[in-house]
C-alpha cells in the first residue's frame, strides 16, 4: 500500500479542535469539554474565553 503522509493524517483524523480549528488525531492526547474536543496546547485559550463571564475587577469601597 502506498500511502502519502497526508492521506495518512486524513484516515487517522478523529476531529478538529473547536479553539484553533487543527486536526486532532488518533492517539494524540486532548481533551474532551462539553462534547467538543480541544488540544492539549489550546486549553490555555479555550478556558480565558468559557470564564469570561465570570471575570470581576475589585473596586474600592
């Protein structure tokens, strides 16, 4: 079988990243958060806009 990379990466894609839109495939290591999956590097991102609604700044009194 004479297989190019790319076709490959395509065979072995599970989905894509909801934060950076990459291929996530198998074997690589993610995370699952309310049915979609994010990569391991993205969760950084991800995390700073799913809390933005709870973001307060301390006033003074």
């Amino acid at each position: 079988m004479n297989s190019t990379k790319g076709e490959f990466q395509l065979q072995n894609e599970v989905e894509k990243c909801i934060v950076c839109h990459g291929q996530i495939y198998m074997g690589e290591v993610y995370y699952r958060i309310g049915g979609e999956g994010i990569h391991r590097e993205c969760l950084e991102e991800f995390a700073k806009e799913y809390f933005m609604e709870f973001r307060n700044v301390k006033e003074e009194k």
